[in-house]
C-alpha cells in the first residue's frame, strides 16, 4: 500500500497535480481495491516504462494499455494491473504494478513470467509498440542521439559497444581514415573517457579501459542526477550541494523534497536543508514510508544502528556455544513472552542471514552454534555491508513558520530548552531561518508568561515542554469530545489509566493514542509499540515525560 500511495503521490501529473491511477478499462482505478485483491498474492511485479521520446507519445495510458494487452496475449491469460503516469522527471514514464494471481474461483493461479520475457521480452514489445505509434527512428536520429552520448559522464550505449569489443580490457579500432562513423563516434568517446582518467591509448588505435569503468560510469550518472535533483528541489535557495553525505552523518533540518532514489528498490531519498546551512540528499533504509514524513517537517538523519535485537535473544539463549529453537520457545513460554512465536522468527531469520555471513554454523534443524562474543560479531557482520541509508526520525511534523504560533510544544520549543536532541543552527541558510524563528518563538513564549529574557540571559519556565503540551492536548481534546460524544479527561500524573486504544492523532506536541476509558477518553502520548493492538484494551501510566504502557501480558514497554 505504501507503494501504491507513493506512485500516486502529489506534483507527478503535468501540472504538478497528485498523480491518478488507471488500469484496462478505468481512468480511476481502486487502490485499496486492487491492494485488498492482491493481499494474499505470493508475489507481485512492479515495473516502470519508460519510452525514450515518451513526450512525444502524449497518450501514455494509450501507450502502457496497449502493452499490457500485447502481454496478456504473450502469457495467454488476462492480467489485474494498475498504473500511474509521472511527469516530474526530465524523462516522462509510468508505474505499472501487476498482480501475481491470475483466473479466478478454482482456475485461480499464480502469474509466472519467464525471466528472459522480463528481461528481453516486454523491453521488445513496448518498443515494437512505440515505433508503430511514432514511426522508425532514422539513421540520422540514431546519430544524433550518439553523438549526444559522447560527452556525456553517465554509463552510455556507446560504453557498453565499448566493454562487448574488449579484450582483455583493451579495445582496437580501425584506422581513423578508413573508419565507419560508429568507429568514429567510439574513438571520440575513448577520448572523453581518456580525458576522465577512465581509458588509457597504447597506441594510436588502441585504448586500455580501466577497471571497474561500468561501475565508475553508473556512480557518475546517479551522482549527476543527484545533483540535478539538488538544484531543482533547491530552486533560488543559495545552498552549498552535499550529494553524498558521510556514511556517519547526522543531519537534522527541514525536507524540502522527498521521492525514490532507486524506483524499482523503493529506496527513498529525502533533500534536507540542513540547520549546518548545506543542503543535503539523503537516502533512507529501504521501505521507508515517505507518506509519514511530509514536506517541510523538521526531521533528524543518521545511520542506522548496527546489530539487531534479535542478536541478544539468541546470544542470551544459547548454552555452551549452542542455540537450540524448540529450548528458547520452551524459555520464552514459561516466562509468558507476550509476543514468543515473533521473537522465534526474527531470531531464526537473522541466524539464517548470519550463517550466510559465516558468523554462525547450523548443525541442524533448529539447532545452531554460535560465538560467545555473538551481539559484536553480527555488528561487524552489518559494518560490513553496503550503507542501506539512514534512518530517519520526524522531529515535528509543522513547518518552521508556523511553529512560531503553534500551541503546543514545538521542535523550536525543545531547541530553547537544549538538553537531548540539541543543535546549534548556522549563520546562514536554514540555519539563519531558524536563529529567526527561536527569537520570534521567545517573544510569544514571553506574551504568555513562559520565558522573560534578562539582558542577554533567557529565562524559560521549568515545565514549558509539559504546560505547551498540557495545552494542545486540551484544547484538542474538547474539539473531540463533539466527535465522539464523551467526555475528555486529563491524565493524571502518576496514575494508571485504563481503556481501549481506538486511533492515534498527530498534533504538534508529537503523536497520542485516543484511549475510550468507557464514560469519557483520554490522550497519552502514542508509543510504536501499541500500534499493533488498535481496538483492544491496554493501561498506560504518564508521570512527568515519562510513559509506561502495560500491554497486559508480560513486562509493560515505556520511556
């Protein structure tokens, strides 16, 4: 589903609407619909058409119909799809996801396409299609578009011309004054390449391609598009581009973008103007849900932290060196681990990924030995694998400007308070922006009796976060009490509560859980922990910042 959210995301259409998805025989698909037929699919294909003279199609839900029905007619069965055009790209192209399932009732099976009909297959079909619609390229349009590639710094068709005739690394071509154009072409693109420290010429007609040139090349035209994408998100903000952040990198500051750095990974990407006054792209760890991070929220990057939880359960488990499954499940069970078969899972899925990393051996069905020193070896294990991208953590949700008046307690409100989460903003840029906003910020503190300023000297009120937050909270919660017809009831502090969990809203002041006490509701602050038990009954203790909720079986989780 998040998927689905994202291709259909705002400012993709040719006007900078949000994008509309379509299938066979609909200009508005469903969704949820086609999300909920799909649920228990074994899997699914996403894949992206993209025509090279896509804007001179103009008709590409035309275009993606008629190749969806060539494919239905190659796999000889219909096929449940839908699909999204985007426009906000140099190169228009559309989402195309694909059910896995196809027949219906007892005829009902799984979709299996060939790999070499993925691979080469519906490349064929959706080109035959293209030159049916816009005629064959001439050979003057061909040289064109070469031409084109020569100078650029991008892996190219020419490149990969290059790597087939190698030998060894080198290639040979023919005399200058005998040569077809394409040879000609060539060895102007070696001379660029010779240019880039990426060829080295033996002789007059032979070059040496260095190692690693495809790589090199690919590297070259992500980071091209990267900072392509920088300028456009930054458009007449004067910024210093960081494209690739430090792999230890914490950056924190406002999303000025937000999209998919690798579309058919869904690895997202973030551009972030940076309270260091730098404007940074940052992509996150893979299925990153870009829908709950919005633009213009303030939010803090840094790596994802090595190692996993499920490394000190199984390290705890073990007896000996050895861990054995059916010994830990009786362990979890006696203790009345409220969540046991999930911790089982998580904790066979990293022994499996840690065996592939030769961390751990497995000496049979359930049965594995491991290493004394298990939690630091599996971080060394993760440290050594290609950076997945940072993880991400919304700081506040409100834009900058509107923080300045907002009621409850603010990203700017924990910045004057300092402590945990503190950072010093710069002189120039977003930095200056928010140097601003903390002064404007003071002065409404001021007007309301929570902050005086002594000279240089700012005095804040001892309890400023919890009375902001105190005040949103109740001022939200009378506006809710219409809605649901009860009562709202303050927490008390270092009382226990108790209620069924029905949704969570997101204020200012952060993210609460609506608890239905019965007679009349509550708002406590939302834990990730007690998402999974919507609906049902849970109690929670709120004393100062501190919450402690009990989810009825075990240990309670808080902070």
């Amino acid at each position: 589903m998040a998927h689905l959210r994202y291709i259909e995301r705002d400012g993709v259409t040719r006007d900078g609407q949000q994008g509309r998805a379509y299938g066979a025989d609909t200009d508005a698909a469903d969704l949820r619909a086609f999300e909920e037929r799909g649920r228990g699919d074994r899997h699914q294909f996403r894949f992206i058409v993209s025509p090279e003279d896509a804007a001179e199609l103009e008709d590409l839900p035309g275009f993606t119909r008629r190749l969806m029905q060539q494919m239905a007619t190659d796999l000889e069965t219909p096929l449940d799809w839908v699909a999204v055009d985007h426009w906000d790209t140099d190169n228009p192209h559309t989402h195309v996801v694909l059910r896995g399932r196809v027949g219906s009732g007892r005829g009902e099976r799984d979709l299996v396409i060939a790999p070499d009909y993925i691979a080469h297959g519906m490349r064929l079909r959706a080109s035959e299609i293209a030159t049916q619609w816009l005629g064959p390229r001439t050979e003057l349009e061909i040289q064109r578009a070469q031409e084109r590639e020569v100078q650029q710094e991008r892996l190219t068709g020419l490149d990969r011309q290059l790597l087939r005739r190698a030998r060894e690394g080198s290639v040979l071509l023919k005399a200058r004054g005998r040569a077809p154009s394409q040879d000609m072409l060539l060895r102007a693109r070696l001379q660029h390449l010779e240019a880039l420290g990426l060829a080295r010429r033996l002789d007059p007609h032979a070059w040496q391609l260095a190692d690693g040139l495809e790589s090199t090349l690919a590297a070259m035209g992500r980071r091209g598009d990267i900072l392509r994408t920088l300028h456009r998100a930054m458009a007449g903000e004067l910024r210093e581009l960081v494209p690739e952040p430090a792999a230890q990198a914490r950056i924190v500051g406002r999303v000025h973008a937000k999209g998919l750095h690798d579309e058919l990974l869904e690895q997202p990407y973030l551009v972030i103007d940076g309270l260091d006054g730098r404007a940074h792209y940052v992509t996150l760890s893979a299925g990153s849900d870009l829908a709950d991070i919005p633009v213009g929220s303030i939010v803090a990057c840094q790596p994802v932290p090595l190692g996993r939880a499920a490394d000190g359960h199984i390290q705890a488990a073990a007896r000996d060196g050895i861990y054995q499954a059916s010994s830990h499940r009786a362990s979890l069970q006696a203790g009345r681990h409220p969540r046991a078969e999930e911790v089982l899972t998580a904790c066979t899925r990293r022994l499996e990924s840690l065996r592939r990393g030769g961390v751990v051996d497995r000496l049979g069905d359930g049965v594995w030995r491991v290493p004394a020193d298990l939690v630091e070896r599996a971080q060394a294990f993760d440290g050594r694998k290609p950076s997945a991208g940072l993880a991400v953590e919304v700081r506040c949700h409100v834009p900058l400007e509107r923080q300045v008046h907002a009621t409850g307690a603010t990203w700017l409100d924990r910045q004057l308070v300092g402590g945990e989460g503190h950072e010093v903003p710069a002189a120039a840029g977003f930095g200056a922006q928010v140097r601003q906003a903390l002064e404007d910020r003071l002065d409404v503190l001021e007007t309301q009796g929570l902050a005086r300023r002594q000279g240089q000297r700012v005095v804040l009120s001892r309890t400023l976060l919890q009375t902001l937050a105190a005040r949103e909270v109740e001022q939200y919660g009378r506006l809710l009490e219409a809605e649901l017809g009860k009562p709202w009831r303050a927490v008390p502090d270092g009382q226990r509560i108790q209620g069924i969990y029905r949704e969570s809203v997101q204020l200012v002041s952060g993210r609460f859980a609506v608890l239905d006490e019965g007679r009349s509701f509550s708002l406590v602050p939302w834990r990730p922990v007690i998402e999974a038990r919507r609906s049902r009954t849970l109690s929670v203790t709120v004393k100062g910042s501190a919450v402690s909720w009990d989810l009825g079986r075990g240990q309670g989780i808080g902070r």
